[in-house]
C-alpha cells in the first residue's frame, strides 16, 4: 500500500489571492466591523429600555440632626424680689380696768370658801376715803387632804399694805381645827392687789389689815 503523495508546493498568488500576508490582516476586518455594530446597537436597546431616569426624580433632603445650640443662651428677666412688708412694732396693749368696788363681807364664786369681812386698823385722822380697796383677790385653793377627810374651818389673816397696793408683812393670827389651810391662805395672800389709800404722790401704807378666810364643804 502506498502513502498518497502531498504537494508541498507554496501557494501561487495568483491562484490563491487570500493566501497573501495583507490578505490574511484585511480579512478580519469586515467581522470586526460587524462586532462592533453589533454592540453599539445593543447599548443603544439598553439606553432606551424602560428603566426610569433617576435624574429627574425630586430630591429627598435628609434633615440635619445634629443639634445646633445658640451662640448665646437667652436669660430670663430677673424678677423683682418682693418688698417685705415692714412690720411695725406696736406698742403693748394696756388693759386699764377700773377698780372694782367690792362689797364687805363678800362671798366668792368658788365654791366652799367664804371672804368675811375685812377688818383695818385705822390710824388717827384717818377717814373713809383714806381706806385701801380691794382690786384683785384670789382665792385660796381648798387643800386635797382636807377635802379628802372632810375638814372645814376657817383662818384669820393679818397682812400689811404697801403704797404701791401690794401685800406685805403676811403672818397667820388664828386657825381652826389645824394648820391644814394656812399654806394655801399665805400663798393667795401674796397675790392680792389694793388701791392704796390716798391718790397719787399721796399713796399711803396701810398697815394690820386683818382678814378671816372659811373653808366649807359644798353640802
């Protein structure tokens, strides 16, 4: 068997027109050409599509959260402090009260004790309107150990009277049935309040004044 015989021969120009070297580089260029129509028309279809055009939708403006303080802080009117009402001192008030006129043999209004009447010493040329009136008196509080075995009795007082209607000079003169009133007597007598006799400059000391005071249980 034989080997079919290969003609080795270089191509002839002019029969093959293709086979040339410029051939061969314009060759490529027809399809290039068409490659290249190819792609612009296939931008072009995706230019045209229906996608919106972003550029002619309205602007959406983010709002700035960053907080912008004042260059300056504005400052509330001072308000006016209030005028303190001055307060004025007034001047104590003085209750003046007549001298009340009592009557001898006076009874007071506590119940169990009785005021007998008052006895004073009087000095010579001494007349009525010189005698001290009573102003306040009070009464002597009936002790809880008498009023507790039901004692009564009674104490004579003898007591002096100062030109300034104070008493003065107190000592117990006579008791019965015991001492058991006498501390409560002493410490009411230390408070009674006179009218001195005389007027004014001519207040005068009136001195003795003697003075039973009954302690009696409410029947």
């Amino acid at each position: 068997m034989t080997s079919p015989l290969l003609n080795t021969a270089p191509y002839s120009p002019a029969e093959y027109p293709w086979a040339s070297p410029m051939a061969r580089l314009l060759m490529p260029l027809p399809m290039a050409g068409l490659a290249t129509l190819l792609l612009l028309y296939a931008m072009h279809s995706l230019v045209h599509t229906g996608i919106p055009d972003i550029s002619n939708e309205p602007r959406v403006e983010i709002p700035d959260v960053l907080h912008r303080y004042p260059d300056k802080i504005p400052t509330l009117p001072e308000q006016e402090k209030p005028v303190k009402p001055m307060e004025v001192e007034l001047p104590p008030s003085v209750d003046i009260r007549e001298p009340v006129e009592h009557r001898i043999d006076e009874t007071f209004t506590n119940p169990g004790i009785r005021m007998s009447e008052i006895l004073i010493k009087t000095s010579p040329g001494l007349n009525l309107g010189d005698q001290p009136m009573p102003i306040v008196r009070i009464n002597p509080a009936y002790p809880a150990s008498a009023v507790s075995r039901g004692v009564e009795g009674y104490v004579d007082v003898l007591f002096d009277i100062t030109s300034m209607g104070t008493t003065s000079n107190i000592r117990i003169v006579g008791y019965s049935p015991s001492k058991v009133f006498n501390n409560s007597v002493l410490k009411a007598v230390r408070g009674w309040k006179y009218k001195p006799a005389g007027e004014g400059e001519s207040a005068k000391k009136t001195v003795d004044v003697r003075e039973r005071i009954t302690f009696v249980m409410e029947k």
